[in-house]
C-alpha cells in the first residue's frame, strides 16, 4: 500500500473520532489492529476523545503494540475513558 493510502486512512480515522457514532466506533476499534501504526495511532487518539468504554478492552490490547506512538496513544485514551480495568492494565 502507498504512503497516500495511509495517510488517507489515517485521515478516516481523524474523521470517525469527529463523528462518534456507534458505527465510528465500531469502525476505530477494527482500525486499532490496522497494519499501519500510524492508523492505529490515529484509532486510538480518535477513541480517547470520544471516551467510550467500549474501546477499553481493545485500548488495552494496544498497550502491548511494538510501536511506542500506539501505546502512549493508547494510554492516553484509556486515561480520558476512566475505566477501572484500564486502571488496572496501566499499572502493570
């Protein structure tokens, strides 16, 4: 895939965050396992600014992610949810 093809996903996911239906969110919690890390970035910043805990369990798979932006991303998303089993997960 092209860098255009990323950054267009990327740009997506951007997008879903704004709309934060239940479809959006559906749509970034699949993104979180997207090939590219800086889709699945953009997936979790997007699902930490619309703060569902449906994401959580997702959110806390992505704080093993061999990239560092995807986990600090992730983190922070699961800070800005607020649920007691990401508090667990980020303090192991």
């Amino acid at each position: 895939m092209h860098h255009e093809d990323y950054s267009v996903r990327r740009s997506a996911t951007e997008a879903l965050g704004k709309i934060g239906n239940q479809e959006a969110v559906s749509a970034l919690i699949k993104a979180l396992h997207h090939e590219d890390f800086d889709v699945r970035w953009s997936a979790a910043q997007a699902l930490g600014k619309i703060g569902t805990q449906e994401a959580v369990s997702a959110l806390i798979k992505a704080l093993h992610h061999e990239n560092y932006a995807v986990r600090r991303s992730a983190t922070e998303a699961l800070g800005k949810i607020g649920n007691q089993e990401a508090v667990s997960a980020l303090i192991k």
